[in-house]
C-alpha cells in the first residue's frame, strides 16, 4: 500500500471477532526506509491517555505527523449544519481575508440521510466537515451533528502535541468551533449514540426482510431453538467501533425505541 514493500494490520477482539483498528506499513526503496503507522478512528477511540503515545511517536527517528482528524459531537443538535451555514456566510471562516472554498454534499433539497457542509479544500491541508451524523447512521429524525477539522501536512508542520491538546487546535481551525467544542458530548455518550442508532436500524433491516421467516420459524420451533438455529458468532461491520466502546456487553444493549415504519405497503412495529 502506498508504494511500501509489506504491511500488517492490527486487530481488536471483541466477542470473538476481529475489529480493525490500524496498520504499519513498512520496506521497499520508494520511502528511503520509513515506515507509516496508521490508526482508524476506533483505534483512537481505545486510547486512554495519548501523552503515552506522544512520548512513543518523540522517541522515533525523522517521525512527522501527516494527517490527524479532530471531531466534536453535538448529540442532542446544540450546534448543527445550519448554524455552520450561518456562520459561514457571515464571515467566520474567513481566512486573512478571504472567504474559503465550501462544498455541499448530501441531499439538501429533501434532508433524510444528511446533509454535509464543507469548508476549505483538502488540497490546501485543512478543512472543516460539519455534517448530520445522526441521519447518515440511519436516524432520519436525529439531531446529532458532527464537527470534523481535517489537518494535513501539506505546506505546514503538524506539531506532535495535536494529539494532547486537541480542544486548542480544533478551535484554533476556525474561532467559531469555540462555542462547538462547550456543547461537545462525552466520548462514551457518542460511543453509546452510534451503537444505539445502528442497532436500531439493523434490527428494522431484519424484520423487514426476515420478519415473516421468523414468524414462520416460530410456529415450528421455540424462542431459543430460532435463535440457536440462526444466530452465529459475530458482531455487525456497523457494530464494531461502538463494541469497543463497552456497548456490546450483557445487560448494556439499550433497549429500542418502538416506531413504525413502512416497506412495500407493509408496516412494521418494533
């Protein structure tokens, strides 16, 4: 990957399956003997202290940082896509003087899976994403809004202490990201958000297209017999980052929310 010779990847086990959570590449001649360490936002979220990891990265030869992401959550909507719209157009992401490029991707004309705001470009090494992170899981009526500062190293250095003094350089992106980052929500709320969200939205997936099975099933056979017939070991891909967050664990699974929802003419309730 990346003009390296070899890679390893590095995996966490949850209830006996192996979640993702970074990679070492390493050899060949295209990277004159460096090695790249690459850590997914999973990872990060198992890091209990990162003086810890600063101190490790300090000790290596010729290290640099080259990407880092910094986002704050606004689970119940204090700050959201509209008030970056707002802001954005009266001027607070302005930069020396002039206004940043901005994209918008996402379905703005009939807001269900989320709309995104972006400003700045990733060619000039930092960007703000500010998008409904809530709708894209699968809430459609989910206030959570996430605010994500991209920094990468392209015309500047990124100083290895962003990884402890993230809140400073997260509102050091834009001056407006200071009201974000008071409203921000504890880390294993958004860990429990997520796993809640994409719980609920599986299991509509499922009786949507099993329900019927499982009725059937159930005029056969019991409870437990149905389950033992068909669950395996596992946890869902979109399960995985709120697993290692101690969502998934006996007597933790929230319980889900009753709701209607309709498919083919036919409507559900769970």
């Amino acid at each position: 990957m990346f003009g390296y010779q070899s890679g390893v990847r590095f995996f966490v086990d949850v209830d006996g399956t192996g979640v993702h959570v970074g990679r070492v590449d390493f050899g060949g001649n295209h990277h004159k003997g460096r090695a790249r360490l690459d850590l997914s936002g999973t990872a990060c979220a198992k890091v209990r202290e990162w003086s810890g990891v600063q101190d490790w990265i300090s000790r290596q030869f010729d290290y640099k940082i080259t990407r880092v992401d910094l986002a704050v959550d606004c689970l119940m909507g204090e700050f959201g896509v509209d008030h970056a719209v707002e802001w954005f157009r009266s001027g607070e992401f302005h930069a020396g003087g002039r206004r940043p490029r901005h994209s918008t991707p996402g379905d703005w004309l009939d807001p269900h899976y989320g709309r995104t705001l972006e400003v700045g470009r990733r060619e000039n090494g930092k960007m703000l994403r500010c998008y409904e992170k809530g709708r894209q899981l699968g809430d459609c009526a989910s206030p959570w809004t996430r605010f994500e500062v991209e920094l990468r190293n392209i015309d500047r250095e990124i100083p290895l202490d962003v990884l402890t003094e993230r809140d400073r350089y997260f509102t050091g992106a834009y001056k407006c990201l200071e009201r974000v980052l008071a409203a921000a929500a504890e880390r294993i709320r958004t860990h429990q958000k997520e796993g809640q969200i994409s719980l609920e939205k599986l299991t509509v997936h499922a009786r949507s297209s099993y329900g019927q099975l499982l009725h059937v099933l159930r005029l056969k056979l019991s409870a437990s017999e149905v389950l033992d017939e068909l669950s395996r070991p596992g946890i869902p891909k979109r399960l995985e980052k709120a697993s290692l967050g101690g969502f998934i664990n006996a007597g933790s699974l929230p319980a889900l929310h009753l709701k209607e929802t309709s498919h083919e003419n036919q409507r559900y309730r769970i």
